[in-house]
C-alpha cells in the first residue's frame, strides 16, 4: 500500500478546510436583490419577508433601473439583481438582459389570461415572454359631479364631446372670458395625449422615430380647436393670467372652467375631501385609450444568483389575493394617500383592476373601461423621459403657436441638437 506523503495529507487538509468556503461562494443565494423606482416595492418585500422564512428580498432603490443594468452590463465587476421592476425596461439596450418568463405563465403559476393582453403583450421578445407588466396609468379628463348628466358615458370623452361641451360652457362678459370649458393648451402632457391618438407613434430608433404626417395633423386639430372654440391663443392667454393662480382641479372644482387634464395616478391621490366632488372620464377616440408612458414591468436579469428567491417571489406577487392584500396594508399604513394602487397604477392584471381596486376606490364602479380599450405605448429609448420633457413637450408648445411647422425650428434637428450634448 502506498504511503501518503506528508505534502499529500497537507493538500488534502487545506481542501477539506476549503470545501465549506468554496460551496458558500457556489450554492445559490436565498436573498435575492431587487432593484426599482418603484417606492411601494420597500412594503411588498417586508411583506413577503413576513410570510415566510425561506427566502428574502432586499430592496436597491434607483431614479432609473434601466440605466442601471445597462451600466451594469458594461462593469462585469458589479453583482447583477435578482429582479428588476421599474420603467422603461423594454428598451433594446435593456430587454435582452433578462430571462424567459414563460414557465411561470405555462406551468399555470401566474395566469396568462389574468393579465390585460395589451400590457403582456409588450413584454414578448420573438415570441417570448421576457417582461411581465406591473402597473399602468390612463389619462383623464376631471370636472365637478354636477356637470356628470351632460357627458354621454360612464366610461370615456372624445375629443369632439369635450370640444363641445366646452364650447357650450364659455361665458364672456363685455368681451372677455369669465369662463372657458377646457383649452388642449393649458397642459402639454395633453397635447402629447393627442398626438397619440391621432397615431404619431412616436418609437425607439435611431434615436426616435415618428410619423410627421400624423404628428402635424394632430397640431392642426389643436390650434383649430382654440381658434374655434375659444376664439384664439389671445383671448385664453388672458383668461389664464387672470384666473390661473390655483390648480386646475381647483378651478374646474370651482365652476371657473369645466374640464382638467389629469392622469390616473393624481386623480386619485388627490385628498378624498377634494375628490368626491369630481368625476372623470378617461380621454378616448375610437374606443382606444392611449396609456401614460412609464408603465411599470417585471423582469429577472441573466446574471442574477438567486433564481429560486426571485422565483418564490414573482409567483407570490403576481398573485391576485396577495395584490389585494398588499392594497389593504397600503390603506393601513396610509400609502395609498400617496401612492395610487399596485406600484403607483392600475395593476396590470385584469381581476385585481377590475374586481378589488373599487374597493379602495369606490368611485371606480362602473367607470372602469374595457381592457381591449387600452393601448400601451411603443417601446421608447431609454432616456424617454429627459427627451420628452426637455425636447418633445416644448416643441409642442411651441408648434400649436405657429401657423406652420415651417415657421419653428424642426422636431428633427432639436432632437439631434439634444442628443449631441446629453450623450449619455
């Protein structure tokens, strides 16, 4: 028999003392790290911490997750997330760094059919299901409850009912306004809504792509709109220097004009003394509602370490009776004073909308539109929000003040400018 050498014993017990250490590094984590904009995230995670003793979820709370992974991606040194929630994951420098989620939608953990099949949709890669959809946001149009019998639905308002509407409730005294229904001038995130609907589709390119025809078309319809109806930029200009000192809500609260821009979120957190004397209708033509960019989704990154935690998880939070139960310790902790709903929106998934939100929010029964209403946004560049703020919105209000596009510096050559200095 062969003798063991004395260096043979000594490698063998530096491996025995190394085989505990090197198995810790290897074995699969059971805290697994989620990264999001998303504040409300902090409370699901203690409360699935609480439910149960085998995993974890710790919370990394970035302004952009996106661009975080991004970063990430290029810096192999920095540890990956287990799961992502936030905006603008869709983009194409951000959605091919995620897993496949279908296994959860074909082993029946997570119902498809549950999901309004617009949102799940956007989430598909080539036929596969990398992103789940979280939350939404819709537009809206507010007014005061006694003004509720003259809209013709429960559920929506176009724009030729609002331009209506509001024309029949201007009131001038010796030539000047002492109220005007509603002006698509008064909010830039409305005439945004309205290139939407007028089909601008404005997308992730090179670095963003639109149809001009539509886009100016969309202008046209507005200036006629305030020429028409509201005899010129003029006359409202000093409609609102003399009465806009108070938050529109306030204003259509008060009688001084009938409608508001508002989007979902800020309706209803809005304080509810100030809400019960409104009533809404989500903005709509030809039975499509455009949805407020910035929709929340869900997705677990390649590089992440924790797979069974993040999949415990996502089969628990996409769960219908546990987003029912998150909404009712939002309520007792007073979150939903601040935070609209599932993530700051609508959940994405059609029961927990459609069957428990009017619970916490009564004056959802019967104004909850049909789900094949709803049309998301294209998939839009990462940096979306900076170039629509800081580009796009101005451009607009600036356009609906032209008699032509020829007359102002093009959409084109402000995005190209823009993108020059802000490289990101």
């Amino acid at each position: 028999m062969q003798k063991k050498t004395p260096g043979f014993r000594f490698f063998f017990s530096i491996l025995l003392i190394s085989l505990p250490v090197l198995y810790s590094c290897t074995r699969e984590k059971s805290t697994a790290v989620l990264w999001t904009d998303q504040s409300d995230f902090a409370l699901y995670s203690e409360f699935f911490n609480a439910s149960q003793d085998e995993y974890k979820i710790e919370i990394r709370y970035f302004e952009s997750p996106a661009r975080e992974l991004v970063v990430m991606n290029g810096n192999r040194q920095r540890e990956y997330p287990d799961i992502v929630a936030g905006s603008w994951l869709k983009s194409t420098s951000t959605r091919t760094l995620f897993r496949p989620l279908d296994s959860f939608l074909r082993e029946g953990d997570i119902p498809p059919e549950n999901f309004y099949a617009p949102l799940l949709a956007l989430g598909k890669i080539e036929g596969k299901q990398y992103l789940l959809p979280v939350s939404f946001n819709m537009p809206a149009l507010i007014f005061t409850r006694e003004e509720e019998q003259k809209l013709s639905n429960p559920f929506t308002i176009d724009f030729e009912e609002a331009r209506g509407l509001g024309m029949a409730y201007n009131q001038e005294r010796n030539g000047v306004f002492t109220r005007i229904g509603f002006s698509p001038a008064w909010n830039d995130e409305f005439l945004f809504i309205t290139t939407a609907l007028f089909n601008t589709g404005f997308r992730e390119a090179a670095p963003l792509a639109w149809d001009n025809t539509a886009l100016e078309q969309a202008m046209v319809y507005v200036r006629n709109w305030i020429e028409e109806v509201n005899s010129g930029f003029q006359a409202e200009d000093d409609f609102v220097f003399k009465y806009f000192y108070e938050p529109l809500y306030r204003l259509a609260s008060q009688g001084r004009i009938l409608f508001a821009y508002m989007n979902s979120a800020a309706i209803f957190t809005l304080a509810p003394e100030r809400r019960q004397s409104l009533g809404f209708r989500w903005i709509s033509e030809n039975d499509t509602i455009p949805l407020i960019e910035g929709s929340v989704y869900y997705g677990i990154p390649k590089g992440g370490r924790a797979g069974k935690a993040a999949a415990a998880f996502t089969r628990w939070f996409f769960n219908q009776e546990t987003q029912r139960h998150m909404l009712e310790h939002s309520r007792d902790f007073r979150l939903l004073e601040t935070s609209f709903g599932i993530a700051g929106g609508f959940s994405a998934m059609r029961p927990v909308t459609e069957q428990i939100f009017p619970l916490f929010y009564p004056s959802l029964l019967g104004h909850l539109p049909p789900g094949d209403f709803f049309s998301p946004p294209n998939i839009l560049p990462l940096n979306w929000t900076r170039l629509k703020e800081r580009v796009i919105l101005p451009y607009l209000h600036e356009r609906i003040r032209q008699d032509s596009r020829e007359d102002i510096r093009p959409l084109e050559r402000r995005i190209s400018e823009w993108n020059r200095i802000n490289r990101e």
